[in-house]
C-alpha cells in the first residue's frame, strides 16, 4: 500500500489530496499497521503524523485535537528547515476555527442556576407549566431574555460561518504553501501522510465532524490521509445521529476517495502473538496439562489449547484479547506446580460470553448441556490416540473428545477433597480423565488434611471471576 501512494502521488501530483479508508474490525491490527507504517514513512523522510482520536474524543472540537497534534509533530519535524515559517503560517490562519457555543440559554437564569434544570427551562420557553416556582414576572422577562438571546446567538453564528469560511481559504492556501516548500527541500519527500485511527470508536457527532474537516480543510495536493476505520461500525453508530433508517455505510463514502478492506489475520498466528506478547512465557517451572500429543500438536501447546477453545466457544479476535486478559493474573496466582488450562480455559472463555451463566454454572442452577447448547460448538474436538495393546509405533486407534466433556470432568470434581478425587481414581484411568486424575499427585503441606483438604482447581473459579472484574 505505501509502495501504491507514493506512485500514485508522483503520477496525479496535483490532485487535491487523497484520503484512504483501511477498513477492518476491531482486533484486525488497524493500529499496529498504521503506527508502524507512520514510522516507516518518517524513517524514508516521508513527513507523517499519527493521530489517536479515541485519545482526543473528550475534546468538543475535533479539528482543533487534530491540529493541534499535526502541529505539534511537524513543528519537530520541520524545526530546522525553512518550510517550519509555512507550518506556522497556515495554523495561525485558521484564527478561531471554533464553532459558536450556544450562551442563550445558560445566560437566562444564570442566577437561578443552582435552582432550575434543563426540562424546566425548555417548558419555560414553549411557555409550558412546570414543577418550578416561578412568578408570572419573572417568566416573561426571562422569555424575552431568551428571544433576544437565541437571536444574538443567530446573528454571531452567520458571522462566525463566513469567518469560518475565509479560514478555510486562508488555511488551504497556507497549506498549498507549505507543501511548494516541502518540495523545495531535499530532506524531504512527498506527499505528506496523515493516520487517523481509532475513529470508529469515538462518538458518531466527533468522527463525522472530523471526516468532515479532514475533507474541507486538506483537500490539497499533496496531503494524504490514511484513516483506520470500521464502516460497517460506524455506520451503524450515524443511526444515532440521523434515525434508524438511514445508510450510514453510503454515506461514510463521500468522506473517501478509495477503501482497502485489511484482511482477517491469521488466527493462530494473532493467538501465538497474544501468548508471545503476555507474561505467560515468563512463568517458568510449571507444568501445563494441556492433554494435546506432541505427535497429533506439534509445536507449543498452550496456545494451540487456546485457539481451540477460541473456536468452540465462537470468540473472535477483539474478545481473545479479553480472555486473555482474564487468563494472565489468574495464572500468575496459581502457586501449584501443576496447571489445569483446560479447566481454566473453559472457565475464562465461559466468563467472556456470559457472566451469568457462568456463576449459574458454579451454583448448580444450571448445568454444562444449558451451557453448551448456548456457547459451544460440539464440532470442535480434541484428538487423542487410545493406548495400544500391541505397543505398535503409533499407540493405539484416533480418537476425539469435546469440549464439553472435559469440562463436565473438571465440573463434577473440582469440589472434591483430595480424598474423595482418589478414590474416585484408584487404579488407570484413559483420557480425559488423565487430566483430572494429575490432581491425586498434588502434595499437601504436613499440617493438612486429604479428607478435607481441596485440590488446586478448586480455586479456579474464583481467580477468574476476579481476574475478569479487573479485565
């Protein structure tokens, strides 16, 4: 793609700017892809800003946010070449590019703030009756005072539009400046990229808004912008803006000159990142009973153990980032040499879907077919291979088990007193039940007692029910 804009700038170099859609739902890696792509284009003397607008949504006005941070950043960049003096010149032009607050309504009863609300004050200007006490006298003075207010607000609005307008010329020519400096310079190339990310996250009025300056203001040649964005999202979100039935999908178009639809990672390799990039790999000396065979799962097994209960459990990218999040503390709180993830696993991924269900499970108020017909897809299985009598180099037959099953294991037992696990495993058992068995090797401190004493597991749910609180 940056190969893509800097050949069509230097084949359409007059064409009055470019803004580029990269499309793609949360968890995709929209802001890993941008943020790299800005510092790779600055390594190559491209002059690019990154600009988060979720950071700046708290902001009424969301040009002024964005200004700012283009100022900021090509101030630095610009600091010792003469194209800096343009820079400044086309923000200085822009004067107060700040929309008219409506005072009308605050002025009228300034006085009475503390003692009047919203509701209120709009009944008193329909001339509606109210709950507040108020005497004829003071209700018609104050509607005047509104009327001669709104109109003042009218007045200074179309005063501030024309204002508006002239910046918008002025900034413009400012900015067509700066770029003929910009090509005078040789420590620098063009076009000039800007990042917008983050944009379907911040509310629908302060993205539209944007998209909006973006498209007046930096329509000049040799500005490019590159906005990270979920239309179908923020589509959706414009509903709230302009009613139910409008195509907000149809509309975000306009903003755009042409859109790339990043396509869905990999999921095993954005899960094998999630556990490359967490603490996990740091928690050394454990042993993790996964119950995957090397020779059936070759390669690291927790993370394998984690894509499928990703899809068993249907959860996509954007909800993986929040189990692990689950995951990471209850792990780190787990003192047994010993690791259970399947059962961990089962737990956080049932915590991410459904809270509810998940303390009904743990209560007894339902059980683990309510679950599974609600969240778990039985297609996904878990293959073993059974033991073999004739010791053959394969072992025994192929074999699979659900989800579900090896859940219902851990469910019935977890409870348990050491004791009453062992005897419920006195001689070999096959897998899955392998699993829940390793728990009878577990040592207890000399002052405990097996008849009393709980397993590991036993603390699991309540590691992830508070590890999901902080998530």
């Amino acid at each position: 793609m940056s190969n893509y804009l800097q050949r069509r700038y230097q084949l359409k170099p007059d064409e009055e700017g470019f803004v580029l859609a990269l499309n793609a739902e949360w968890g995709f890696g929209k802001t890993f892809l941008m943020q790299a792509w800005a510092k790779e284009l600055q390594y190559q003397k491209f002059p690019a800003v990154y600009f988060d607008a979720w950071k700046n949504d708290f902001t009424p006005e969301p040009l002024i946010a964005f200004i700012a941070s283009m100022h900021e950043e090509l101030s630095e960049a610009f600091k010792e070449i003469p194209a800096k003096e343009s820079l400044e010149d086309a923000i200085k032009s822009l004067g107060k590019f700040v929309k008219p607050a409506i005072k009308g309504a605050s002025l009228i009863a300034l006085k009475r703030l503390f003692n009047i609300g919203f509701e209120e004050l709009e009944g008193l200007v329909k001339g509606e009756s109210t709950d507040f006490e108020y005497s004829d006298s003071e209700k018609s003075e104050d509607k005047k005072e509104l009327v001669k207010k709104l109109g003042e607000t009218l007045k200074d609005s179309l005063n501030e539009h024309k204002s508006k307008a002239q910046a918008i010329v002025a900034f413009r020519k400012k900015l067509s400046q700066l770029i003929d400096a910009l090509k005078a310079e040789s420590k620098f190339q063009l076009p000039v990229f800007f990042f917008v990310d983050e944009l379907d996250r911040c509310r629908p009025n302060y993205a539209i808004e944007l998209l909006e300056g973006i498209k007046h203001l930096f329509g000049v040649p040799g500005i490019y912008f590159v906005i990270g964005i979920n239309t179908v999202q923020l589509g959706e979100s414009t509903k709230a803006i302009y009613g139910p039935g409008f195509n907000g999908h149809r509309y975000l178009k306009r903003f755009f000159d042409q859109e790339y639809l990043l396509p869905e990672p990999n999921h095993e390799h954005f899960t094998a990142a999630l556990f490359s990039n967490s603490s996990i790999p740091e928690i050394s000396g454990k042993e993790w009973l996964t119950g995957l065979s090397q020779a059936l799962y070759p390669g690291h097994g927790l993370p394998k153990l984690f894509e499928l209960f990703a899809k068993a459990f249907g959860i996509g990218l954007r909800d993986r980032r929040r189990v692990m999040r689950i995951i990471e503390p209850a792990l780190t709180a787990i003192t047994e040499k010993t690791i259970h993830p399947c059962f961990l696993f089962f737990l956080a991924f049932l915590y991410e879907r459904d809270s509810t269900k998940f303390e009904d499970l743990l209560a007894k108020k339902i059980d683990i077919d309510v679950v599974a017909r609600s969240y778990i897809d039985e297609k996904v299985r878990i293959r073993y291979r059974t033991p073999s009598s004739d010791f053959g180099r394969n072992g025994g037959s192929l074999a699979d088990v659900g989800i579900k099953e090896i859940a219902a294991i851990y469910l019935d037992h977890y409870e348990k007193s050491l004791a009453e696990i062992r005897k419920a495993f006195p001689g070999i058992v096959k897998f899955p039940y392998t699993l829940i068995e390793r728990v009878t090797e577990e040592h207890l401190q000399p002052e405990m007692d097996s008849r009393s004493s709980k397993s590991s597991i036993a603390s699991y749910p309540s590691l992830i029910r508070h590890s999901g609180q902080f998530a």
